[in-house]
C-alpha cells in the first residue's frame, strides 16, 4: 500500500494531527518570546506547562464519553476548539495566565490527538492496513512547517500577535477535512472469545513507552530553541531552527517507519529507535556548536519518529473493538504525562545544573523504552491474559 493510499483512507484522521502539529510547532517555535513577555524563569516557565498536563490528562480520561458523545462529529468539532487554542499564547502577561492558557490548550489539543488516534487505530482493524505511522508524519510536517514560520517571523520582528492569527487560519482550513463519513459499526469478530478485561499489562507497558517517548520528543520541541539561543549564543530567531529541524525530521522518519514496520515489525522498529534517540539527546548536551545541537535535534527526532504511532499500533492490534477507545486513551494518560511534563523536568533540572545536563536526563528517560518493548513485544500472551 503507497502512502498517499494510506492518506486517502484516513484523511480526517491525518488533519487532525497536522492541526495539533500547527498548534505546537507555533508555540515551540515562539518559546523564547512568550518566555520573555511572562517574565518567566526557566522553573517558572516549566511550572506553567505542568498545567498543560493537567489538561492533557483530565482530556484523555474524558476522550471515550467524548467521542460517544459527539460520534463521527468529534474531530471536526475539536478541530475548532484548536482554532480558538492556538491564539491563546498572545494573552498572558504573567506565570498564573500563562498556566491559565497551557491548561485550556492542554486540554484542546489532548482530546484531539487522542480522538484522531482511536479513529486511525480502529481504521487500522477495519481494513487492515497500518496508517499510524503515515498520520503522524503529518503532525510532525505541520510541527515542523509552524515552527519554521515562527522562527521566520520572529526574526522579521514580528511577534506572537502577528504570528498566531496565521496558525488559527491554518487550523481551520483544516478542519475541513476533519469530515468523517457515516460508516455501519465493524462486527464485533472476536467478541465470544474476547476476554471482558482489557489487557492492563500491555496497556500500562504502552504507556510506560509513550510516557519517555513523549519527553524525548517534547522536552527537545519546547527547550531546543532556548538551548541554541542562551547556552550556544546563536542569534534570536536561530532557535526557532531546533523545533523546526525535529520536526522536519520527525515527519520523514514517519514515512520511512511506514516501509520500515513491514520489514522489521513494530516491535525492532521501536528497539532501534530509542537506541537512536538516546544518541541524538546525548549529542545535543555535548554540542559545542549550533550545527552540531541541531545535527543531534535531527538524530534524536529520526529516534523518537515511530515510536509512539507504532507502539499505538501494538496496543490497538491487542484489544477489541469494544476496548479500544478504552484502552488508547488509558495508555495515552500516561504518556501525555511525558508529553507534558519533560519540558517542565527539564526547567526545573536547567535552574539547578543547566540545560546540557537536562538532554542527559532526556537520554536517560529514554533508555526506559528498551526493557519495556521487550516486555510488551516479547511476552505478549501473559500480557493479554492469555494462559
């Protein structure tokens, strides 16, 4: 199956994470700006994004009755609340309304990463056909396209007030593709032998995956562009360049990880990856030079590429489709935990010992995905409850 095929089959699914990847990639991007108009220090900066995973985690524990409630309406309907969201960073003046801000997008952008996931998930077992990791190289192509608009429009003066109006825009183009047809329910198939409690241990295992992946990946988004400006002295604007290039990256990996899952499974794929990770994280701690910290953002951003969509996959290939929604989003809990918490550990560990020392802790985290995709990957039938 070529990728655009795959595209075709989830079309709203894949809007839906390219508005997210909008939203971020334009917030990473102008981390620096908002930062200096907060007043806010690296802890304090850290601390209001610890609000963000507040909301992330109030929304995935909600996400099922969402999508019950507004059935095949959920993504269009999010995707206007991101419209709204991405304007929010133009506001806060202080710390409190910055928190204010990061918990209404954490919110946001949670219930709709989530929803698009359990959409694509239930695609995957429909059909047949694996479409994660194609869905979110649109995340991390929009990601990467916000981010670099950002860096460019900061360095032509212009701030977030001037920038973000343009991201609301393109999030509501696409919106419009966030229509999904009325299809009839999927037969249950395996709903007689199907065991009535979900798997706990792959779920907790996947979380424990998505838990280090999504620091890896979001602690390098949100303090790359701080760690290239302040600790290596690169003119402002240049910073916005480090969320850009993962974000490049991450979207090119995604689509070789579309070839690469059917040579060497999700599991392997997975296993390599965080290897590759840990490398690129320890390389931006070591950088000397801006080239040399954004040749380890794009080390670590191949690394980090598949695997959250791939091990999403696993999950989704384990339950039924009763369980699913249930299932992802308990997971996913725990992940966006990581996704929102790395870049507040890693204010907290600059304040006290300086960002070179964070990415080695990133390292660290991610060294956790290799013991747990071998216990998910490697004892899947005591993990599914099966004798």
């Amino acid at each position: 199956m070529n990728m655009f095929t795959a595209l075709r089959a989830s079309r709203a699914s894949a809007a839906a994470l390219a508005s997210v990847g909008v939203m971020w990639g334009a917030f990473a991007g102008l981390v620096p700006d908002i930062k200096d108009r907060v007043g806010a220090s690296d802890a304090e900066l850290g601390a209001a994004l610890l609000a963000s995973a507040l909301g992330g985690v109030i929304a995935m524990w909600a996400a099922p009755w969402t999508g019950q409630r507004l059935g095949r309406f959920t993504l269009p309907v999010l995707g206007l609340v991101i419209c709204i969201s991405v304007l929010l960073p133009m506001f806060p003046t202080g710390v409190v309304g910055l928190g204010v801000v990061l918990f209404a997008m954490g919110i946001s952008v949670a219930t709709l990463d989530i929803s698009a996931n359990v959409h694509i998930s239930g695609l995957e077992a429909r059909h047949g056909l694996h479409l994660m990791n194609v869905n979110h190289a649109m995340f991390s192509f929009a990601f990467a396209g916000a981010a670099w608009g950002a860096g460019l429009g900061r360095k032509a003066g212009l701030g977030p007030e001037h920038i973000l109006p343009f991201m609301s825009l393109a999030c509501l183009v696409l919106t419009f593709a966030m229509r999904v047809p009325q299809v009839a329910d999927a037969p249950e198939a395996d709903a007689i032998d199907a065991p009535r409690r979900p798997p706990w241990g792959a779920i907790v295992l996947t979380g424990l995956i998505l838990f280090s992946a999504f620091i890896g990946e979001n602690a390098t988004e949100a303090w790359s562009a701080l760690h290239i400006e302040r600790t290596l002295g690169a003119e402002p604007g240049h910073g916005s360049f480090g969320p850009a290039t993962l974000g490049l990256v991450m979207a090119f990996g995604r689509l070789s990880g579309q070839l690469l899952t059917a040579k060497l499974g999700d599991a392997r794929l997975i296993f390599y990856s965080a290897l590759l990770g840990m490398l690129g994280a320890l390389t931006i701690a070591a950088a000397q030079s801006v080239p040399v910290a954004l040749a380890g953002v794009a080390v670590t951003g191949l690394g980090m590429a598949v695997i959250v969509p791939s091990v999403t996959s696993i999950l989704g290939a384990r339950v039924t489709e009763r369980q699913r929604a249930h299932a992802i989003s308990r997971s996913w809990m725990v992940g966006m935990v990581g996704f929102f918490i790395g870049p507040s550990m890693m204010g907290g560990i600059a304040e006290l010992f300086g960002l070179r020392l964070s990415f080695v802790a990133v390292a660290l985290i991610i060294s956790m995905i290799l013991p747990a995709i071998w216990a998910l990957a490697w004892r899947p039938a005591r993990l599914a409850g099966q004798p």
